[in-house]
C-alpha cells in the first residue's frame, strides 16, 4: 500500500495529463492540507487526485472536501451528476460537501461556511463565467492557504497566496465603492 501511494504520488506530481494540474498537485506537499475546496469539478477525477494527495500528506488527520459545480444543470453533454459525484468522492473516506448551483454565486453564498480552507481551486469553465466576488474568499482562507485560478487560455493554474487574494478583495472592494 505504501508503495503503491508512493508511485501514485509520484505519478501525480511529475506525469500526469493534463500536464497544468502538477503545480496543483505538486503544492499539496507543501501545505498539507486539510481543507480543500474546489469551484468546477469537471469529471471529479481532480477531486479525487486532491484527496488522496492529502491523504498521504496527513494520515491522521480527516480530510474535507468541498465542491461547489452545476451538477445536474451542466449544459456539458455528459455532465457530472450530484449523486454520482457523491458515490465517487465517498469511497475515499473524506468529508465530503458537495453545494450544486452556480458555482459563483454559490460560493458567495458559503463563503462564512468553509472557513480556515487550506487550498481553493477555480476551474476554467467556471471563470468563464465571469470574476469570483473576492470580497467574500479571504474570510474562507488563513495565512498559508493557497488558492489556483486556472487560465481559460492556456489552462495553467496560477498560484495565489492569502496577501494576493486580499489585495483583489481591497481592489474590487474600491471599485464598488466608486460605482
């Protein structure tokens, strides 16, 4: 078993397709967190991926997970089901959360509920739809929590730390002021 998680590990940080989520991956020896929440789950292979990875990072400790995806209302033509989605998630013994409506708005909604979040991930798909409200994510966050925003063009995932999402808060913050 040990082994086996050691290749998986290994697999996930160097080798895996698509080649743009190792830095996510990557970052997870580092933080070890606890808290996970991820806006845009896609498949769910992601999400499962980011478990494991904590995990192996902290053995002890339980893991939760929080996804936030349309779900059901996916225009995608095969979209990933709640209940589905569920099941998957289920089998790798986490806490798991998953909040079905527009992600976005959904995770405005939450934000004062997923508090002390160690790693934040917004999928592509999902700002295409438009800038989360920054506003309300640095009351989700702590001092060493990391957030990934995935670029629609290239789908690289930049990294973000707790000074930077506050600074977009203070900046979006201001132009609501001014409007």
């Amino acid at each position: 078993m040990a082994a086996t998680s050691f290749f998986r590990s290994l697999y996930l940080n160097y080798l895996v397709k698509p080649q743009c989520e190792r830095a996510v991956f990557r970052s997870l020896s580092k933080i070890k967190p606890q808290r996970i929440v991820e806006v845009g789950m896609d498949n769910g292979e992601r999400a499962i991926d980011l478990i494991e990875l904590a995990q192996r990072q902290r053995p002890t400790v339980e893991i939760r997970y929080t996804g936030l995806d349309l779900f059901d209302a996916k225009p995608a033509a095969e979209p990933l089901q709640l209940k589905d989605a569920h099941c998957m998630l289920k089998s790798t013994g986490a806490t798991v959360q998953l909040i079905p409506g527009d992600p976005l708005q959904t995770l405005t909604r939450v934000a004062n509920n997923l508090t002390s979040t160690d790693i934040l991930v917004l999928s592509a798909d999902v700002m295409n739809a438009g800038e989360p409200d920054w506003y309300y994510v640095p009351r989700m966050l702590n001092d060493h929590s990391v957030v990934f925003v995935q670029r629609e063009v290239d789908g690289i995932f930049e990294k973000l730390n707790f000074k930077d999402i506050q600074l977009l808060s203070k900046n979006q913050n201001n132009d609501r002021q001014a409007a």
